[in-house]
C-alpha cells in the first residue's frame, strides 16, 4: 500500500499529497513522486489546487524547503498561482514565492525565484475566468482520510490574500553565563527545597526509570559514602543542576530562555549541554548513567586518586607530576581550576608521592581528594570507549545549542548552532584529558559575559571566580539547590 498502509489509496488523493508537503514528510513525498513503484505513485497533476492551494504552495507556507525542492523536481509549476473567489481577477492570485515570501521564508523564497526562471509555465486549458485551475481533478479530499487532511490545513494554513506578518526576530542573547559544577559538590539533602517542585518531581519520577533506585531518596538521606560514588554522585549532579535551572527560570527567566553560553565542570559539561538544548533531560540521564558506571569500573583496574594542590605554577606542578611516573605509574594535571589551584590525577602511590612532593617545592597545600579514580587521565581510555559508544548512539537525535558553549577539552568556545557532530567528540576525549576551567572562564569573560550563575550545589565555582576575577566574583551568584 506504501507510506499510507491502511488509509484510502493515497495515490488518487491529491490532498495527501499536499498534506505530506505541509508536514515535510518526505518519505511519503518520495514514494508518491519520484518513485517507480507504478502501483503506489501519484498518477494525477501535481499542480491540482486542493481548495485554493496548490500542494507546492501548502510546503511553501509551512517552511517545508526540502518538500519544496522535491516538489519541483516532480515538475511542480511554480508559476501557478492559487484560486481566487469568483467576481476576483485570476491574475490577482499568489504563487507559491509569494506565499512563502508573506510567511517568512526567504530561503524557500530563493529557491522559487530560481524555479520561475528556470522552468517554463505549463499550459493550461482555461476554465471560465479561472486559468489557473485544471479541469482534470482527481480526489481532492472530499471523503475519508483525504478529507481528514484537508480540514487540518484548513484549519492551520493559508487563506488566500490574508497578509501573514512575518515573526519577528527572537530577541538577542543575554550577557549571563550559566556554569555548572561537576562531582564533588554533593552533599547529603540536596534538593531538600525543590523536590516538591512540579517540573522537578517530574525529572526525579524520570531519573528512578532510567537509573533504577532512588536518586532523590540517596540525595536527602545518603549515606554520604553512597552519594559520593561515582555512578550515583554523577546522575545525582546532573539532577541537581537541571533541577537548579527550574529555581533560577522563577528568579531570572531570561537566563534560562537566553543565556549568552554555558559551561560545566566535568560531569557540569553534560548539565550544561542540556541547558543548551542538545538533549533532552532522559536522553542526557541515559549517557550520565553510563559515564558514571563507567567511570567507576575503570577506577576499579588498579589503585588510583586525586590530589588538590594550590599555591604551585603550572609549569613547576607538570615538573613535579612527571617525578612521579615510575614505570607504569601515571600522575598528571586533571583540572586547571584558577591560578596555581589544580587537582591532579593518577595510580595512588603516585599520588601520595605528589601530595608530598608538591609541599617540598613551595606548595601552599597538596591534599588527597575523596575520589577513587584517575579522572582525567590514560586511566579512563576503557570508560571512553563505553562513552563514545553510547555518544555515537544518540548523535542523530542530537541538536545544535541554542547557545555558544565552552568545553572543557580545548577550553574554548563552541558557537551556538554548530552540529552536534563537531563537538561531541570532545565529550569522550575529557574522559582522558585535563579540564581548562579557568581559560573558559577568562575567556568567557572575555567575550562579554557579565553576569555568571552557578547552578547546582555548593559553592565552590563561585570560589573558583574570586580567584580568577575578583571582579566578576560580585556578578557571581549560587543558586542553591
């Protein structure tokens, strides 16, 4: 039966056809037009008004650009224009140009402008004062699911001379920077305040689907020890910080519908990603499960930790970290976190060799992290793989962030409207490369940001800020979750 199995035979209705063109289903499109399937596709005149509008002209009005250029190909006439009550001039009617021109879409609008010059206006039989309408019509939607489709683009399209406003403009992006922080800001009764919040129970009621347990339960009552493991800690944070967003649209809404980027800390960079629109808040679950789980089976390898040290200059702490790799021991730089603030990560006996080394030369404090892992370094190449692998599954669902983004991996901005195929790699390599938080901050900065939000627990990037800036540090607001 084709793309319409079960309807009427949508090959005689030229109102599915326009119906299809309307919604962009292209699928149906090809089948009825380009296909050789003679069994299936549409043998009437492509050009048949269905009420008024011819159905090039219904994917026109509805912005349906890729519908318009198969159409055409399928010897749509882009000269036609549509009907026009009687005791009204024919030749007064609109083509398909001008009905896409009223509706907003210039780029529909430049290919038709093209097709008028390339193609030759077919030649009609002239039916009273009307020559614009064929006198062969085939189904034109008068019973069945024909009719159904035709009453909704009555109901949603075009009429014939109406002036349709073009939308205006969204209105600009903020100043307002949105970060969120990674694992390592938890703590025992988060979401206290917020769990009753209706949009919040409803990504809490998600998160015990996707997870399977009870985060909000570990959330108010821990244990702390069970909070602080990796694959409860990381979706417990990525709760929080979307659930912060729900308190920060109350207070500012504009910061949500428009900030001006977005950035996260680690696990943060998923929250923030989100933020931006690039998956839904299941679908960003889904992967920090699976980043958390995996995380947590590559710490189990070997021994391994982290180590916070502050006072040291970058070039002196990687002199100190490369002192401490003996044979196959690993130590490195994981985050860069503010001026002469890192935490470093790697195999624990190298790590506990760093925290002393790293007072030996001048530190002001080298001390060991609560975390089990290597995070950021060679030592999570097994949990990249089971990343990556989940990543490459959801790409295709995957959108361009409404917002510039700064990744973590280059420490750099990412532009609002760029496929999600161009950075999205970054997200597997962060696994096993350092975290440049203070150059995305500077250079968030930099750009014009003027207003930062924290959002999720804790206070620690608004720390991090009075370091980096203390000038942006009071344009620098927690909201608490």
């Amino acid at each position: 039966m084709g793309p319409y199995n079960g309807a009427p035979n949508p090959k005689y209705d030229i109102a599915y056809l326009a119906s299809a063109g309307r919604k962009g289903d292209l699928d149906a499109l090809e089948a009825l037009l380009l296909s050789e399937d003679v069994e299936n596709k549409f043998p009437g005149d492509i050009n048949t008004h269905v009420t008024d509008m011819t159905p090039l002209m219904f994917a026109a009005q509805a912005g349906q650009i890729e519908a318009v250029e198969l159409m055409l190909k399928a010897k749509a006439d882009p000269h036609m224009k549509c009907r026009m009550p009687h005791g009204k001039d024919p030749t007064d009617g609109e083509n398909a140009k001008d009905i896409a021109a009223k509706a907003g879409w210039d780029d529909i609008v430049a290919v038709l402008e093209k097709a008028e010059k390339d193609i030759t206006p077919h030649k009609y039989k002239r039916y009273g004062r009307d020559n614009n309408c064929r006198l062969q019509v085939y189904n034109t939607g008068e019973t069945g699911a024909g009719r159904d489709a035709l009453a909704a683009m009555k109901r949603a399209d075009y009429v014939p001379g109406e002036v349709k406003v073009k939308k205006p403009p969204a209105p600009p992006p903020t100043s307002i920077a949105l970060m969120f922080p990674g694992q390592g800001s938890q703590y025992v009764k988060m979401l206290s305040d917020l769990k009753d919040n209706p949009e919040v129970r409803e990504m809490i009621a998600t998160a015990r689907r996707v997870l399977g347990f009870d985060v909000l339960q570990l959330c108010l009552e821990g244990p702390e020890e069970k909070l602080e493991e990796t694959s409860v800690c990381q979706p417990a944070m990525f709760l929080a910080g979307m659930a912060g967003l729900v308190k920060l649209k109350q207070m500012r809404p504009e910061a949500v519908e428009r900030p001006g980027c977005v950035a996260g800390l680690s696990l943060g960079e998923y929250t923030a990603l989100c933020a931006a629109g690039v998956f839904t808040f299941e679908e960003g679950m889904e992967l920090v499960k699976v980043r958390g789980a995996a995380m947590q089976e590559a710490a189990k390898s070997r021994p391994q930790a982290m180590v916070s040290v502050a006072g040291l200059d970058q070039d002196t702490l990687e002199e100190v970290c490369a002192a401490q790799v003996k044979g196959d021991e690993v130590c490195q730089i994981a985050n860069v976190l503010f001026p002469k603030g890192f935490s470093c990560a790697g195999t624990k006996p190298a790590m506990e060799a760093l925290a002393k080394a790293a007072v030996d030369r001048g530190a002001m404090q080298a001390k060991m992290l609560k975390t089990s892992g290597g995070f950021h370094t060679k030592l999570m190449e097994p949990a990249r793989a089971r990343l990556e692998e989940a990543l490459t599954a959801l790409l295709p669902k995957m959108k361009p962030p409404k917002c510039d983004i700064y990744m973590n991996v280059i420490g750099k901005k990412v532009k609002a409207g760029t496929p999600p195929s161009e950075f999205v790699p970054m997200l597997g390599k962060q696994l096993v490369s350092p975290v440049l938080w203070e150059p995305s901050v500077r250079l968030m900065i930099r750009d014009g940001m003027t207003e930062f939000f924290e959002v999720g627990p804790m206070k620690q990037l608004k720390a991090m800020m009075k370091r980096i800036d203390p000038n942006m540090w009071s344009s620098t607001v927690n909201v608490e979750v």
